[in-house]
C-alpha cells in the first residue's frame, strides 16, 4: 500500500505557502462543472478551463506540468526522495456536491522499464487552497485504492483500502463521488463498465465546499503521472443506458427486478450506490431504452411499459418498501 502522504514536517511549510501564495484570494464560481482532454496542449488558456500547478509556483510540489503531448503529464523533480507530490487545481470552479474522473497511468522509471515501483494517480476534492483541506482519492501500481482527508499538510484514511486484481501501472479510470456527507470511490481498468457499486465508500463532514484538482504521488524517482483526461461535476456521471440497471443494454423488467433485491445497480441515474425509491422512477420513465434509443428522460419518446404490469410492479414496489422497514425495527 503507498498512499499519497504529505509528511508533516512540512506542515509549517504549508501555511506559510496558504499565508503567501497566489491562491490567497481566489474566486469562485458555480457551475455545471468542467472537463478537460488536454487535446489543445495547454493547460493554461482558459481552454477549457486554467489549471494552476503547484499552488501558483509556491515551490512545494515542484516538478514538470506539461500537456504539450495532448495528456497532462506530471513529471516530479529528481529529488531522491521517492516521495515526490505534484498538484495541480482548477481554482474557477467551486463545487458542493462533486463527481470526478480521470483516466490515467503511471509510467515507470524509463531506466527500469520493466519495473514499475510505484506511483499514486490522485483526484481531489472540496479543496480549500488557503487552509490545504479537503478529500482525495488515490490508486497506485499496488492496486490499492483509498480515500484520504486532506488536513492542511498531513493526511488521513478515511475508507478501507481497496485491493484490486489491477493497477495503475497500466490505463485505469479512477472516479470520487462526494454526495453531502458521502465519498465513494470506483477504479476499474480502460475498456471495462465502471463497477456498479463503489469500492471504496466513507463519511465524513469536515468540508462542505471547494475546488478540484488532480496530482501524482511517486513512490520512486522518475516515475510519472499520464492524465488522458479529468473532469469534474455537479451531477453524476452516467455511462450506457441510464435505468438499465443490470447492464445488459436495454431498460426492461429484469432492472426493475434488481432494483426490488436491492442492486447493486449500474447505471443509476440518482444517487450512484445508493438504491432508493428515485431509482424506481428513473427507471420507469426510462423502460423500454436501449443503447441504440438514446437516453433522454422525455417520457413522450419512451414506450409505456403495460397497464398489468405497471400494476404488478407497483404492488411489488410496495411490498419491498414495507419489507424494509419491517426489517429495519
């Protein structure tokens, strides 16, 4: 396991940088969210939105930011520490609640190819760049995936270590949810669904707002963080056909089956990883979609499921909510 820790002995360091840096005086802004492919080779246009690496040249995560390449590559400087941290936020956009993505890889010492030691690939979240808090998820070439608290230079788990049958050694996606109190983490290798139910979930309420951002944590000299993309939102991300729940590319009776056992379910249009009774209704208006309809929520555009069956759900609906709370006394 090799989570990103910032050691304390830079504490002081660290408040000094809140007291001095030039995010002292930032300004926020609400919005949908922010994406950014790095396509256009500058993380610094404002196209789409203006990255600021190393808490406005503050000297602390010193390193390589470059997108020239059309990724974010994070390359820290050769220290002989191995313990390296770069961080990079977009300060424009402040969010309460935050679903983030990247898809990344952690490349290894190019003198020792064929050996990836270690390196952190990092999300993070409700970021306040004045007292350093805030909550990060990391995934590292060990295949462990954690959430921290960030606690103005010293970090802390907050969930149990997720150990995954992959790693960031090859192309991953890695997402944080943060929901009111909730944090939930999701790491699954390119090419595959995003698993339906987090791996990694935590509660806690010490921040309620704030920035985004990605970094890299090395765990060994000369290795680098590749981020293909990172985005960040106020809604939750939805991949294949909203309401389909149990992923087999069409909205029908067996998702509403699913929904009733108590998932997990993929493809939530509400709250990911928590089944409710919103679930049951996104699923309703969606029933009968496919990969190849569209996913829109227009009701006009979705065929009605049958008047008998409607019924028989509707009464099945209520038996499983009466059922829940009978085992919940």
């Amino acid at each position: 396991m090799s989570p990103i820790h910032i050691r304390r002995s830079r504490l002081s360091l660290w408040k000094l940088v809140a007291a001095t840096c030039l995010l002292c005086t930032p300004t926020y802004s609400f919005a949908a969210g922010w994406s950014d492919n790095f396509n256009d080779g500058n993380m610094l246009d404002g196209n789409p939105v203006t990255w600021l690496n190393d808490l406005g040249g503050s000297g602390l995560f010193p390193g390589d930011y470059n997108a020239s390449s059309g990724d974010l590559v994070m390359t820290p400087a050769v220290d002989g520490s191995d313990s390296s941290i770069m961080i990079s936020l977009v300060p424009a956009v402040s969010f309460t609640d935050v679903y983030m993505r990247t898809q990344g890889v952690v490349l290894p010492d190019p003198n020792n190819p064929t050996v990836n030691k270690g390196g952190n690939l990092v999300l993070l979240g409700r970021v306040d760049p004045q007292a350093l808090t805030g909550y990060l998820v990391y995934f590292d070439v060990s295949g462990n995936l954690n959430m921290q608290i960030l606690l103005g230079g010293a970090t802390v788990d907050i969930g149990t270590t997720f150990d995954a049958p992959f790693n960031a050694g090859s192309e991953v996606n890695v997402e944080m949810d943060i929901v009111g109190d909730q944090l939930s983490a999701y790491a699954w290798p390119v090419g595959q669904p995003r698993p339906a139910a987090p791996q990694v979930t935590a509660t806690d309420s010490s921040f309620t707002t704030g920035i985004s951002g990605a970094a890299f944590a090395e765990d060994d000299d000369l290795t680098a963080g590749v981020f293909r993309y990172v985005s960040a939102q106020s809604t939750p991300f939805v991949d294949g056909v909203p309401g389909d729940y149990n992923n087999n590319g069409v909205v029908d009776a067996a998702d509403y089956v699913l929904w009733r056992n108590g998932g997990p379910l993929a493809n939530e249009v509400d709250t990911p990883g928590t089944v409710n009774a919103a679930d049951y209704t996104a699923w309703q208006a969606r029933f009968g979609n496919t990969s190849g309809r569209g996913s829109g929520l227009a009701a006009a555009a979705v065929p009605e499921p049958t008047t008998l069956f409607l019924a028989f759900v509707t009464v099945g609906a209520g038996l499983a909510a009466n059922g829940r709370r009978r085992t919940a006394r």
